[in-house]
C-alpha cells in the first residue's frame, strides 16, 4: 500500500503562497490584456503627418508690406511679403493652440487668448508662447502661391 | 412589525434598527450654522444637476454639426428648456461655488486632521471632478467660448512632460479637436464623471459618518443634536432656500449663447468661466512650464495637505505655519481671480 505522507504546515504554506502568485500573475495579465483593447480602442488612430501643397492666394493678393491671412482647410496660415519676399508662418499660437491676430498698426502679432506677442517675422516676444510661430515652406508658381502645410488625418 | 413589513422583511432580511441607526447619530452643535455645514448643499445640488442633465439629454445632440443648434432650440424653443438650462447653469456655478466654501471652511477649521485625511483627499476629489463637469460641460455648447476654451484647455494637458501628448490624443480623439472630441467630452460629461463623483461621494459620506463629524478646535461646547429629525430639516431649508434662488435665477438671468464656434477665428476678447480665472491669468503670467508645473502642484499641495500640515507642525509647533500657508495660498488664488475679473 502506498504511504500517504501530509505536507508540514511551512510546505503548505510555501505551497499556498507559490499557487496564490502564479494565480495573480494570471489573472493580472489576463485582466491587464482586456484592458489593454479597451486602452487601444480609445486611443484614436492617426495617420503619420503628410506635407500637402496647398493654394493659398494669388502674388496679387499680397502687396509688398502686407500680411493676408489665408484659413485653409488644413489650418491657418499668415503671408506676408517683406520687400517681394513671400514667407509663410502658421496662424496658430505655439502656447495654447488659439489662432494669432495681425496688428498692422504695431507690426505684431497678438494672440486673443494669453496676451502672447510675436514679431513681423514670427519670433515670440513676450508673454507666455514658448516658441516662434511655426514656419512653412512655400512655393510660387503661375502667380499663385502655395503653402507647404503639414496635414493629419484622424478615423472618425 | 405590520404584515407588509414582515412580508418585506422575509425577502430583504435587515433589520429595520440596523437601518434606523444612522439617522440617530449625534451631531455637534456648531453643525446648526450654515456656513459650518455646507457640505450638504452640493450633495444637493449634484441631485439637481444629474436630474436637470438628464432632461437637457433628451434635446442635445452630442455631434459638433447639430450641438449649437440644439442648445439653441432647447433654450428658445422647447417649452421650459430655458428654465431646464438655467437650472442646470446655475446649479453649476453654485456646486463650484459651494464646494469651494465647503473647502475653505474644512481648511479653516482644520477639520481634516488625523483621522480624517482620507475624507479630505476623497473631498479634493470631489473638488476636481466637479471642475471636470464644469469643462465638458461648457465644451458642449459649441459656442466660440467652448470651442476656444476646449482647444486651451485640452493644449494645457498636452504640455504635460511625456504623458501629455498621448493624453491629450486620448482626450481629443486625435491630435487637434475634431468631431471625436465632442462624443468624448459628452461621454466624459454625462457617464464617467457621474460614475466617479457617485462612488467619491459615497467613499466620502461614509468616511464622515463612520469618524463622526470633527469637532471644533476652539469650541468648549460638548452638546450634541440629532441628525434626524433636527439636522434633516435644516438641511431642507437650506435645499429650498437653494432652489429658490434657482429658479428666481433661471427666471431672471435665463441662459443665453455666444456665436457659434467658429475654427477659423479666435474672438478679440475670449476668457473661460469666472472658476478658471485664477488658472487663465497665472498661465498668462509665466512661461508655459512654469505654469503647469504650478497648477500641478497647487493640486497636489491640496490633496495632501493634511500631511503637509502635520509636518508644518512638527517642524514648528505651535507657529500655525500651516495656517499662513494655506492663508498665503488662498490670497494668491483670490488675487488672480481679482485681478483677471477687473483687469481681463
């Protein structure tokens, strides 16, 4: 007859413990990956950033000196031509994303939000706005003007 | 027992004292003053808003095409929507309101020590989900005000050190504020936030009930009174003095609408709610880091303040530097608030 030899009461519990962590374990990697697709399925997809040329005005449009705002389905853009140069920069405000006004009368831009100023050429000047306006390439072509501007498409 | 009773009691085995029992608690004399006992109107006024909020559901539609529209027909052509809207607009401002008095009363009276630090921290809790709800909700009008106050608000947690930009994806359903953002807001405004703040004020009733309500420091009286009926009744004069400020101000201060949001133009002059004043002009004041970091810790300050105090007192007993502090504190958040509602 096969002797039946009881486990000592320090091996039941080592027992106990070793079961109770590989239970954890599991059923921590089990519940962590079911949220884990809830995570995901939140979390929106987002096609990388994609330059797209876009017209934006005609040359015409822009007379040496002026600043024209363009609201372009991609976002808002400020040109201006400084002596026949055209040079692009994006309307938005690198603190808290509101779109910059121009002030001709002191050749700055002001965002409406937190008082943030920037120079005719983008640069911050004072308060909060952490960086310069955001440059875009630009390109002229048949006395049209197009800006190069980074677009992202989102699943809705 | 009646027989209905007996019947009942059969299916639901509780005993009737054991229910009973709560109502009996003693409560301290200082409770009968309003200002000491405010903690029950925003109970209060959580039931009229999730009842207001669920009537407003019945018109809104949470999609950024028809949501300006259907606040306009619920505030100029459903029969009583403008008093529903109203309701829910004030109950807002007075919930934060409240809470913040609620706040400053249990920091004034230190009523948040030992033993009761979790009752506070569940309390702050509170407090931030209550601004949640003030957030979405407001986004959800789709006005020029929400939808700005949406892109600040929302770029404000994108700034956040490595976890700020997949929040602010999470938050916005993409990387700028598009048609997602909306169904998230209403479903952080209508099903998240209510579950949470439900289970906070739960935690946080239960917690006071078990400790009992603290007493005053200063206080030598030890005479008590009854929660039920005495307590339950001021409570009630207080709730209908609250409604009837309500409805007198839906009535003469009915909810009105700004032009509808447009994404090609920030307005000249743009400013959220009075409650995030303080917040709108500190970020105007310093660079953005700097900013977040303060509000940061502002809130972290808050939530562990009992902790913060007890080494304040360790460190200097009997200075009250705990008091000058939170004093200093609160005198800063009231000057930027000041300065903002004058100046901005």
């Amino acid at each position: 007859m096969e002797e039946c030899v009881q486990p000592s009461a320090e091996e039941r519990s080592r027992r106990e413990f070793l079961a109770n962590l590989i239970m954890g374990i599991g059923v921590t990697l089990g519940v962590g990956s079911l949220f884990m697709r809830f995570f995901q399925y939140l979390y929106p997809v987002v096609e990388p950033v994609k330059l797209v040329e876009v017209l934006a005005a005609k040359t015409s449009d822009i007379p040496s000196g002026a600043v024209h705002f363009v609201q372009l389905a991609e976002g808002p853009v400020m040109i201006q031509n400084v002596g026949g140069q055209l040079h692009a920069l994006s309307a938005i405000c690198t603190h808290m994303g509101c779109i910059v006004k121009w002030h001709p009368e002191l050749n700055e831009f002001i965002c409406p939000c937190h008082r943030g100023v920037y120079g005719i050429d983008g640069n911050n000047i004072s308060g909060p706005p952490p960086r310069p306006m955001g440059k875009l390439a630009i390109k002229v072509r048949d006395g049209n003007v197009y800006v190069m501007i980074p677009a992202q498409k989102v699943q809705t | 027992m009646t027989r209905f009773g007996r019947w009942l009691y059969n299916r639901v085995p509780v005993d009737p004292e054991t229910l009973r029992k709560p109502l009996r608690e003693e409560l301290p004399v200082h409770l009968k003053q309003w200002m000491l006992c405010l903690g029950g109107t925003p109970l209060l006024l959580f039931l009229i808003l999730a009842t207001t909020g669920i009537l407003l559901t019945f018109y809104y539609v949470p999609d950024p095409s028809h949501a300006y529209e259907s606040v306009e027909n619920i505030s100029f052509h459903v029969r009583f929507g403008w008093f529903i809207r109203g309701i829910h607009r004030g109950a807002a401002q007075l919930m934060i309101l409240t809470t913040l008095l609620h706040i400053i009363r249990v920091f004034g009276t230190r009523a948040y020590r030992k033993p009761r630090e979790l009752t506070w921290m569940l309390g702050v809790a509170l407090f931030l989900t209550v601004m949640g709800f003030a957030f979405t909700g407001y986004s959800l009008v789709n006005d020029q005000l929400s939808y700005w106050a949406t892109i600040v608000g929302t770029n404000m947690v994108g700034t956040m050190p490595v976890i700020g930009k997949p929040l602010l994806y999470l938050l916005r359903g993409g990387p700028e504020v598009n048609p997602n953002t909306m169904s998230r807001f209403y479903d952080i405004h209508i099903g998240i936030l209510p579950t949470i703040t439900t289970l906070l004020v739960v935690g946080h009733i239960v917690l006071v009930r078990l400790h009992g309500v603290a007493r005053l420091e200063e206080d030598p009286r030890t005479e008590t009174y009854a929660f039920f009926p005495d307590h339950v009744l001021r409570e009630l004069i207080v709730g209908l003095v609250v409604v009837i400020g309500l409805v007198n101000y839906a009535i003469f201060f009915p909810p009105h609408i700004g032009p509808p949001a447009n994404p090609l133009i920030t307005p000249a002059t743009i400013r959220p709610e009075w409650y995030f004043w303080p917040v709108f002009r500190w970020l105007e004041l310093v660079p953005e880091m700097i900013g977040l970091a303060g509000v940061l810790l502002y809130v972290l300050g808050m939530f562990l303040w009992p902790f913060i105090d007890e080494g304040l007192e360790k460190v200097a007993p009997k200075r009250h530097l705990g008091r000058i502090v939170g004093t200093v504190a609160f005198l800063i958040t009231l000057g930027l608030l000041l300065w903002e509602g004058i100046a901005g």
